[in-house]
C-alpha cells in the first residue's frame, strides 16, 4: 500500500478531518507518546465517522477483519478499523506503539493483563487477567506500548461490532506489525 494512500476516506465522514488533525498534532508536538491528544481528537469526531466498507475484507479466523484506512506520510501513525462478528476474539497481545480505539457501532469487550511480580519473564504463563470490561459506541480508549496494556478484544454479543484503530506507527509493510502476541 502507498505511503499517502487514504483509501475508502470518502466513505468515512469526518474521518478525514480527525486524521488531518492527527497529522497536524504529530508534526506540530515534540512527543512520541501522542495517545492522549489523538484520544481527544478521536472523541470529538467519532459520532460522525460513517462505517467503513468492509466488502473486500475478508474475516480471519479469530472471526473478525482488518481494514487499513490510512497512514500518515512520515509514518507517524496508522488509521484502521475492523469488524467483530458475533464471538470474535483476538489472541492475547500487547502493542509495539501507542495506540487509540474507538468504538463505531455494537459493542466490544477487553480483557486486560499484567504479567505478575513473581514472573522471571513477561510471557503468557505469567500472565494475570486484571480485568473485564464492555463498551459501546462512543467509547475511546487508549494503550500504551508494550509491555503495558497487554489485553485481548472481543465481540460479547450477537450483533456485528466496529471499532476504529489509531496507532502510532507505521504499518503500511505489515499490518499486524503493531501487535506483540503473548502465547502459551
Ligand atoms: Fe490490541
């Protein structure tokens, strides 16, 4: 995929304003951390981000779909969304950069990790659950680099699920790059 490709924008509403904000903030602050602002910005702009088409978006095997939607020319960041069918589960995974997610329409659910303090290294088997949540259109959460955050996504409903996905880096070889998988 091109550097500058910003494919489906048009299909996405304010979308492309959120990312030209994101693109704004990146450049214009000394930081590498942008996760908090771009969570901001994500807030504001998320009642009024239309649904992405998924139709050339194959479902994987974890029972949901990665659709790259932008990336920032420098590499700066990398805008995404991805459908969760019904029972959709991600592997247990950290992330190599900062990222932001918002939920579009449906419900999702996050199940957070830390590894314990008697680990003699951070890998699944030392790995507790700290907690479970659920959130619904309009939430935005935010995760920092690994080994903070360690959490697996899910879809707890019967209904189809849309989460848009800002990361602080540039996935545009790999789109999976971003993740750290913890297995057993
Ligand atoms: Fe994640």
């Amino acid at each position: 995929m091109p550097k500058d490709s910003t494919v489906s924008l048009h299909t996405c509403g304010d979308l492309t304003r959120l990312i030209n904000e994101a693109e704004a903030l990146t450049c214009a602050v000394n930081e590498t951390d942008h996760r908090a602002a771009v969570a901001s910005l994500m807030r504001l702009a998320l009642p009024h981000v239309g649904i992405p088409d998924f139709s050339d978006t194959p479902v994987n095997d974890g029972g949901y779909a990665r659709k790259m939607l932008h990336i920032h020319p420098h590499g700066h960041f990398s805008v995404l969304a991805v459908r969760w069918m019904p029972g959709a589960n991600t592997p247990v995974h950290g992330h190599n950069a900062w990222g932001c997610v918002g939920v579009l329409e449906g419900e999702i659910g996050c199940e957070t990790y830390c590894c314990r303090e008697d680990a003699c290294e951070c890998s699944m088997a030392f790995l507790s659950s700290t907690g479970l949540i659920r959130a619904g259109a309009g939430a935005v959460a935010t995760v920092g680099a690994n080994p903070e955050g360690i959490h697996r996504l899910f879809n707890p409903t019967e209904k189809e699920a849309i989460t848009l996905h800002i990361y602080g880096m540039d996935l545009s070889r790999d789109p999976l790059a971003i993740n750290v998988p913890y297995q057993h």
